[in-house]
C-alpha cells in the first residue's frame, strides 16, 4: 500500500466512516494537535528518562492514539474498531500522579519550565497539551464528543507538570522559582 492516496490534494480528509470535511476543520485541528502532543512525549522519550518515568511515557504515547482515533471518529459512528478514552483512562494518570506526588517537594512558588532536557521536552508536552485541551473544549461546544476526553487532556497537563519534576528530581536538576 502507497503512503499516498492523493485524495487530500484539494484540501479534504475523511473521517472514520467516509465523511470527508476540510483539512483546517476544528476536529481536525484538535486531533492533529494530539498527534503533535505524542511526537513531544516521543521526543522526550528518545532523550532516555528514567525507566519509571519512560514506561509512564510509553502509557501516555499509546494512549494519545486511543484519543486520536476517539476524536477522529464522530460518536455517532459505532463500530469494534474504534478505540475510545474511558474514564479508566483518566483514572490511571491520577494514580500516575499520586505515585509520583509524594516523592517531590510540596510547591510553594511558581517555577520555570525547565531543567534536565528530558524535563524541558516534558514542560513543552504539558504546553502542547494544554492546546490540545482548549480545542477540545472548542470541538465540544460544536459536536458531542463525550467527557472522557477533556478530563483526559486535563489529567495528563497534570501529569506532564509532575513528570517533568519528577525528571529534574531524578537528575538531580534545581527547579528555578519565578521571580
């Protein structure tokens, strides 16, 4: 099979189930926006973390194709091969995130994004989150999606900002408190 099909020449692609809608369309906007967050956290993860915290990576890469796949798929298409983000995904990044909490020093001030540069990719994975967050939020408003997937991206931002304080801490790299 060619990679290319040329049928997204004129400025189109298709949803699951054959609907074809503008490249520049919001639900395409926010699912590419997710692809863009995994290449992030596969960036970072080419940089070697920590094996916790790389196997905790590769959780969150495999479950930013779940949650493409769901946006890629409008709910009114049903079908065994589309993958949906449940509420059970959600509850993994909170455990995710109790596990690791405990381990760091409370915040009592803002910090830079920063530090090691696998902490670095990781604040910038938290960032590109956050956009993926807000158009969901916006495809939300327009087509009916669930709330699986906004808690979802809400949840990993979370677990982003610890993992990359989790990796400073690792590498035993200072956090720089904003001033």
């Amino acid at each position: 099979m060619k990679i290319y099909t040329k049928t997204g020449d004129e400025g189109e692609t298709s949803l699951f189930g054959g609907q074809r809608v503008p490249k520049e369309s919001l639900r395409i906007e926010t699912y590419g926006t997710v692809d863009e967050l995994n290449s992030v956290v596969g960036i970072a993860r080419s940089l070697k973390p920590h094996k916790e915290v790389d196997a905790i990576l590769e959780r969150i890469q495999n479950d930013l194709f779940v949650l493409g796949a769901d946006l890629a798929a409008p709910l009114t298409k049903t079908s065994d091969k589309i993958a949906r983000i449940q509420q059970s995904h959600v509850d993994d990044l909170e455990r995710f995130i109790d596990s690791l909490e405990p381990k760091l020093q409370p915040l009592k001030v803002f910090i830079l994004p920063g530090g090691s540069a696998v902490a670095a990719h990781l604040h910038f994975a938290r960032t590109v989150c956050r956009r993926a967050e807000r158009l969901t939020t916006g495809l939300s408003r327009e087509e009916t999606i669930g709330t699986a997937p906004l808690a979802y991206l809400n949840r990993l931002s979370d677990l982003l900002f610890v993992l990359a304080r989790y990796a400073n801490y690792l590498d035993g790299v200072a956090e720089t408190q904003w001033k």
